[in-house]
C-alpha cells in the first residue's frame, strides 16, 4: 500500500494528526507513508520534525503536488491520498473504520473502478440519508481519497477544485466512482497554513468553478452560495456505468 501525504508548512502539527492516525489503521506501515514537500527549505523541517520518515520534494501547489504523485508512483499502483490535518474518521453508526483502506482496495478489485473516496460533509443526520457505498458520480473530496494510479494529469485552472476534476476523470473514463457516504474524515477545513492561504484559495476558487463547469458540462454545473461564492455540483444522477467485474 502506498500511502501520500502532500503537506506544506505543518511540520509541527503533522506528527499528532495525520500520521497518528495512520498509525491506526490496518495495513499501513510507517514505510509506506510518503510525505510530500514543496522544496528544500520544508524537506529539513519535516525530517527534523517528523524522523524516520520518507519524505519527497515534490513542487508547490496543490495541483503541481498532486500531478507530481502520480507520476511519482508507477502506473496501476494502488495510492491512499490524505492531507496532513486528518486526525480520524467520523462514521455514521460510530464503528471504528482502521480496515477503510484494505475493504476500499477489495471494493475496486470487485467493481473495476479506480477512485474511492468519503463523504465531505460531517453531518450523521445527512449522512443518514444516503446509502452506505454508491458507485455513481459522486464527488469525492481531496482530503482523503484512493486510486489506482491511472496517471492523469490534473489542470492547473482547476486549482482549488481539482478533486471534482479527478473525480469526474475517474468516472468518464472507468464507469463509476466507488463512495463511502456514512464515513466522512475528522478535519478542518481551512486550517491555517496548508498549501495554499484562505485568500488565494477564494480567488483560485472562481476561476477553478468556471473552469471546470465549462469544460465539463455534462458532468456538473456553477452555483453560487448565500456569500457569493462559487461552487461545482456534480451530476449524480450519471449513474455506474458497467456491471460488476
């Protein structure tokens, strides 16, 4: 299993979040977590903070990081993507998920597709409404998510949104995208530092939501929020596309 951890400028709170966490979880050793850094300078900070660690200077930006692991990782590889302020998983019926990546890999194994992912919302009474595991286009957020590594290339006009465009990629190409509605990651959303600054994440955000529902319209469509704020909806009702392997 391999386990990629993109991070920018939280070498100090990485150790008792993200990798405490992973910690816990069946089927991950220590040597298959990969850090990875934007440049020379973040490397030496994680290595002093974090020792034993593998760590990867890969490039700034979310999208150029993200781009940069998947070339990183050889073709067909199975890859668990987690952002470095994951501290656990929050489930509907409240049941440990330590066996979520391995039951993840057997799901793909059995319906052929390629991308996983949880729900982004942490709300028991919305989750409640959902079924457990859906395999239509559903979005699947950045923050924590599994692939076979496919080597897409993700456009750097979608930065901010680039989940949406990986997970529509997975879907078009592979049929379906396999969701776990009542599991949604324990996170904040936001938090300061990260790879990107709240402000340039608000500019990026609108151009990444025009990008992406011009360039996808058959897959969603721009909304705009109460603040304004534009945002993407992907059409759920494109359905799983083939049977089961």
């Amino acid at each position: 299993m391999n386990i990629a951890c993109p991070s920018y400028n939280r070498y100090d709170t990485i150790g008792n979040k993200t990798l405490l966490f992973l910690s816990k979880m069946n089927g991950v050793k220590r040597e298959d977590i990969t850090i990875f850094v934007a440049d020379q300078e973040q490397h030496d900070l994680y290595a002093e903070h974090n020792p034993g660690y593998n760590i990867v200077i890969g490039e700034k930006g979310i999208v150029n990081i993200r781009n940069f692991i998947m070339q990183y990782y050889p073709q067909d590889a199975y890859v668990v993507s987690i952002d470095d302020d994951v501290t656990s998983l929050l489930s509907l019926n409240d049941v440990e998920n330590n066996n979520l990546f391995i039951d993840a890999k057997k799901e793909m194994d059995m319906t052929g597709l390629t991308l996983w992912g949880v729900n982004p919302v942490k709300n028991k009474f919305f989750m409640k409404g959902q079924d457990k595991i859906t395999h239509n286009l559903k979005f699947c957020i950045g923050v924590l998510y599994g692939f076979i590594n496919k080597q897409f290339t993700l456009p750097v006009d979608a930065t901010g949104k680039e989940d949406y465009v990986n997970t529509i990629l997975h879907y078009e190409n592979y049929g379906g995208v396999i969701r776990y509605n009542w599991i949604c990651p324990e996170t904040k959303y936001f938090a300061k530092g990260g790879l990107e600054s709240k402000k340039q994440r608000t500019i990026t955000n609108e151009i990444a939501a025009k990008y992406i529902s011009e360039t996808y319209p058959e897959y969603c469509k721009m909304f705009r929020r109460k603040d304004n704020t534009a945002e993407i909806r992907l059409n759920f009702r494109h359905r799983f596309k083939f049977a089961l392997t």
